[in-house]
C-alpha cells in the first residue's frame, strides 16, 4: 500500500511538472508571437489559438472595451462558437454582464469553477458545453483595455497554476495590443506626414513652373 501510494504520488507529482512546462512553453510563444506580430488581428487570434493548444481548454476569446468603456466587444476567438459570436459582433455590458463583464468592471480576475452556481455566468448559447469559466482583465500602465476569457468542458477546471499562468498570458497580451496601437498610430501619422510632404512640394513645382518665363533665341547679323 505504501509502494502504491507513493507510485501515485510521483505519478501526480509528474503530470503536474509536464503540465508546468506546457504552460511555460506557452507563455514562451506568446512572448515571441508579441515581438514579430505587428497585426493587432493576427495577434490576437494566434494568441488565443496558442492557449487553446497549449492548455486544453476548448474556448479562449479576447475582448477588448469600447471608445465610451461601456462594452466588452469580441475581438479574436478559436472555438466555433467564438467565431460565430465574432460574426454577430457579441458584446458585454461592462459591468452588468457575465464573467467577462465583472472582471472588466472590477479590475480583477473572476473564475466560475461551476457554472451552474455561479449567478454572474452569462449562459451563451454559443458555448452550450461551458462548465468553469475565468475571466482575467487586460491592464496597461492602469488603463483597462479589456479581457481574456477562457472557458472549459470540466468544472473546477482552473488550477491555481493554471491561474497565474494565464494571467502572465493576460499581461503580454495587454502590452502586445497597447504595442501594436501604438505601432498603427505611428505608421498613421508616418503615412500621414508623407501625403502631406507630397502635397505641399506638388504645390510648390506648379507655382514654380507658373511663375517660370519662356525662353528663346533671337538671330541678328549684326
């Protein structure tokens, strides 16, 4: 019996370990995805299909908040019903609204481990399989920007590994979609500074030539 209980205890022991280093490799590839992605798009639904992967769950969505922070809207999802949600443009009312809404509203990181006990889960009928739930907000230098959403088919299904990992997850992501703004900001203005140069030097080559005198020649003898 003690053969057998300590057979079982390295055996769980082992499973946590590769579990962790699955996880690790995860945030490795989100890390190196943050540094060669500039699409905000392709980001984001890479991230969520590396999570989906790497760890097991069946649904991770990213949400980001709106102009006016009063809705959580759907940007990137794996599952197929994440994508049907991204083609009816789903959102939640920050606040008001299931996990997602809660943990945007709060600041914080909410989890349901059973879904059917916990009254703040939004029941989505595009996710019919959903037993646990968390929810962790995407915060850059105290600003809110939104949240990444992962749901499982088990319940209690977030261990707490599983919770600072994806919350690491969540901090990248954060910094990765305030990288990629700032880089579509700067191409913007760049863009916009180079129609303007343009501009401005056409308009100077046509009152250049407007103002310029004909010239010839004139034959005499003399």
């Amino acid at each position: 019996e003690l053969v057998s209980n300590l057979e079982k205890r390295v055996s769980e022991r082992t499973t946590t370990l590769e579990r962790r280093a699955v996880q690790l490799q995860a945030a490795a590839e989100v890390g190196h995805a943050i540094t060669t992605i500039r699409s905000l798009d392709e980001l984001l639904s890479q991230v969520t299909q590396l999570i989906s992967d790497r760890f097991g769950f069946y649904h991770a969505g990213i949400f980001l908040v709106d102009q006016t922070s009063e809705f959580a809207v759907l940007q990137a999802s794996n599952s197929e019903g994440g994508k049907r949600m991204l083609e009816k443009g789903h959102r939640l009312k920050v606040g008001e609204v299931g996990i997602v809404g809660h943990a945007t509203a709060q600041r914080e990181a909410r989890i349901a481990l059973d879904v059917g006990q916990d009254a703040t889960y939004f029941d989505n009928p595009d996710l019919p399989e959903t037993r646990s739930e968390i929810a962790l907000p995407l915060i850059v230098r105290n600003e809110l920007l939104g949240a990444l959403d992962v749901q499982s088919k088990q319940e209690a299904a977030f261990s707490s590994d599983d919770i600072s990992v994806l919350q690491v997850l969540a901090n990248q992501v954060a910094v990765a979609i305030q990288n990629a703004r700032s880089f579509t900001q700067l191409q913007d203005a760049l863009d916009t500074s180079r129609r303007a140069y343009g501009e401005i030097s056409q308009a100077g080559w046509e009152t250049l030539l407007s103002m310029e005198t004909d010239w010839g020649y004139r034959y005499s003898r003399r």
